[in-house]
C-alpha cells in the first residue's frame, strides 16, 4: 500500500489528535485492563474485555458524532446484556463436585 499511501498529508492538528487517541485510547486501556484482570476470575476478565467491541462504536459516536446501525446497536446491546447479566446476577454454587 506504500504507493498509494500518502503519510505526509496528515495536518499538523490531526497528528496531534492521532497521538492522543492511540497513547490514550490503546495505551491507557490497555494498561488499565492488564492491571485489573488479575483481581477477577478468568471469565469475568474475558468478558470485560469484549466490552471493547460495542462501546467502539458509541465512543465514535460521542467523540465524532458518527451514528452507528440498527445492527450495531442490536450487536452491542447483546454483549452489554451478557456481560451485564455475568455481573450482577449471583451464580449458582450448589453442584457438587464429583470426587
């Protein structure tokens, strides 16, 4: 894609906007949720990362004012039920464990 890359056409203010977006965006989160996993279970952990996938779109939506689809939204409220659902519902711990 070098060919029809063009790196330099970038504004001075959209550069800036670039760099804080991936230090803040990727670099914070990302550090966040490596500092927090470790305090809950595996699968909560998991599920809280695939938060990631339907707060994108509202994220954009807040920050650039781009309206996500019907499907989107139906997608992301799906995900944000489960997680949700994951979270504030007791579990159930009365099987027993063969043994």
């Amino acid at each position: 894609m070098l060919p029809f890359a063009q790196p330099l056409s970038v504004s001075g203010t959209n550069l800036g906007m670039l760099a804080v977006f991936g230090t803040s965006q990727f670099g914070l989160g990302l550090l966040l949720l490596a500092l927090g996993t470790p305090l809950v279970s595996a699968t909560r952990g998991a599920l809280i990362g695939t938060l990631q996938t339907p707060l994108a779109p509202f994220l954009v939506w807040l920050a650039f004012g781009e309206t996500p689809s019907l499907a989107t939204l139906a997608g992301g409220a799906i995900v944000m039920a489960a997680v949700l659902a994951d979270v504030l519902l007791p579990r159930r711990l009365d099987r027993v464990m063969p043994g």
